[in-house]
C-alpha cells in the first residue's frame, strides 16, 4: 500500500459544519460522472490568474499604463469576490449544523435524524474548521442504522464519497492530517500533565 493509499483511508473524529440532502433520480441525471473530471472554480480562477500574469507582462512592455489598469481592475475583482466569499462563508455557518463525524478521504459516518436507505446518493456540504474550507460531495449511503437508546439523532449513517475530484481530495486529506497532529499534540499534553 502506498503512502498516498494510506493516507486516503486515515480516519478521524471531528467536528464540521454538515448540509446534505438526498438526491433523487433526476438530480443524478444532472451530476457529471465519476468517471469524468472534474474543476473546482479554485482550480480555473488559478489557471486565469496564471494566464492574466503572463499576459499583463507581455501587455507592460509596450504599455505599461493599460496594463496597470487591467491589473487595477483585476485587483478590484479579486477584493469583491473575496467580500462575497465571506458573505457566502457567513451564510455558509448558519445553514451547515455543527455536527461530530467519522471522517476519512473516502467516506464518512454521523448520526441523522432520518432513515436513508442503502445505496441512496447524497449531496454533502462540508465546512471544514478552522480554515473554513468549503467542500461538495457526493456520498453514497452504505447503511443508516438505529442508534439504541434515547437519542436526539437516533440513526448512524455511513456512506462513501463519490466522484470525487483530485482537488477536493487532496483538500480533505490535508484537512485530515492537520486536524490528526492537533489531536495527537493534544494528547501528549493531556498525558504529560
């Protein structure tokens, strides 16, 4: 097993911000499929950035004043898609529920209110703390099974992420391994005390 492979089925207890819904068959029609690649819009704004540079560079040799312009507006752009992204996040904060998972780059566990049945697909907003980082998934229900006891979420869901992109993944798996070394320093704390 590679060192990537391991680090894909690292699993952790966390606490996240958690929106998901079940989707029905006509809003998998709309998903693109697993097998298709897909682009995060931080992967295509970067991609823009790196073609405005170069082209900025080329455009300041011969004029330097329209180039500082579109630089200047680019800028400007940059500063109110940031002012929306923090009005999105706080937004984000209210609808996500804090919610406490089981959570790895594969798939995930939390308790629900509801009975969903195997093999159902759900649409996942995660909100990853403390960065904040805004991720959507698609998990398919592994099972949801009855907590015993008196619980006010009394269902144990399991599922794995599907179609996952590499981006995402690679974002989740950071997530992981930062949160993981907290915890473990956390602990040698606690056990040198």
């Amino acid at each position: 097993m590679t060192e990537q492979d391991r680090r894909r089925y690292f699993r952790i207890n966390d606490w996240v911000g958690l929106s998901y819904c079940v989707l029905g068959q006509q809003d998998l029609e709309h998903c693109v499929d697993a097998d298709n690649v897909q682009i995060s819009s931080a992967q295509i704004l970067s991609t823009i950035d790196s073609e405005l540079s170069s082209a900025l560079n080329v455009l300041w040799q011969s004029n330097p004043q329209a180039a500082n312009v579109i630089g200047l507006v680019n800028k400007k752009l940059d500063f109110i898609a940031a002012e929306l992204e923090l009005d999105y996040l706080q937004g984000s904060l209210l609808n996500h529920e804090q919610t406490q998972v089981n959570i790895s780059a594969c798939g995930m566990a939390f308790e629900c209110n509801e009975q969903i049945d195997a093999g159902q697909i759900l649409e996942l907003n995660l909100l990853l703390k403390p960065a904040n980082s805004k991720l959507k998934l698609q998990g398919c229900v592994n099972a949801c099974e009855r907590i015993p006891g008196d619980s006010a979420k009394p269902y144990l869901l399991r599922l794995d992420f599907v179609g996952t992109d590499a981006h995402m993944r690679e974002e989740l798996i950071q997530h992981i391994v930062r949160r993981q070394s907290i915890l473990l320093s956390e602990q040698r704390l606690e056990q040198a005390r």
